[in-house]
C-alpha cells in the first residue's frame, strides 16, 4: 500500500483545498453554462447553426449512402419527401428513379 501524498504547504490545508476546488468548479460551470447559453440564443445562433450544419455536412460527404441504409430505405425516404411536398404523380412515378440514382451515385 502507498503511503497518502504529502500537500505541499503552499496550497493550505486540504479543506481550505476542497473549498477553493470547489469554488473554481462552480465558476467554470457558470462560465460553460454562460457560454452554452449564448452559442443557442441571440446573434450567435445563426453563425452557431451555420457553423454545425457545415461541419454535419462535412462528415456526410465522407459517408455513401448505401453505407447507412438499403435501397429500399431510400426508395421509402425519397417517396415520404416527395409526398410531403405535394404528392404529384410524376413525381410518385419517380420515386424509384430518384431513390436509384441517390443510392448508386453515393
């Protein structure tokens, strides 16, 4: 078994430690909630949006499609969005064309 470490002398009793410890700890929580606060609220938001989104999309471009779903998931995903959007029946008629050329080009 070790022996328990010695405090060095210039950082006090190991309560006065504790209560400094803890008084730093709940600054930086109120600094990070500050902070978290200001990235989804105000003018911070749109750059903090913009910022995210490009970052998502950075990852999506590494990621082909058929890695994720099948074609027939795609096939069910491009039908819900065109549905979604008016439901047209040329666009219904298309709905494998599209799902085939997202799922083969990616």
């Amino acid at each position: 078994m070790s022996e328990p470490r010695e405090v060095p002398a210039r950082l006090g009793e190991p309560d006065e430690i504790t209560a400094r410890s803890r008084e730093i700890a709940a600054r930086l929580l109120d600094a990070q909630v500050a902070f978290l606060l200001a990235e989804v609220s105000g003018e911070r938001l749109a750059e903090v949006v913009a910022r995210d989104v490009a970052a998502a999309l950075a990852v999506a471009e590494t990621i082909a499609v058929r890695e994720v779903i099948s074609a027939d998931q795609a096939e069910q995903s491009v039908a819900i969005v065109l549905d979604l959007n008016g439901g047209s029946p040329v666009f219904a008629d298309m709905v494998g064309v599209f799902a085939e050329a997202i799922y083969d080009r990616a």
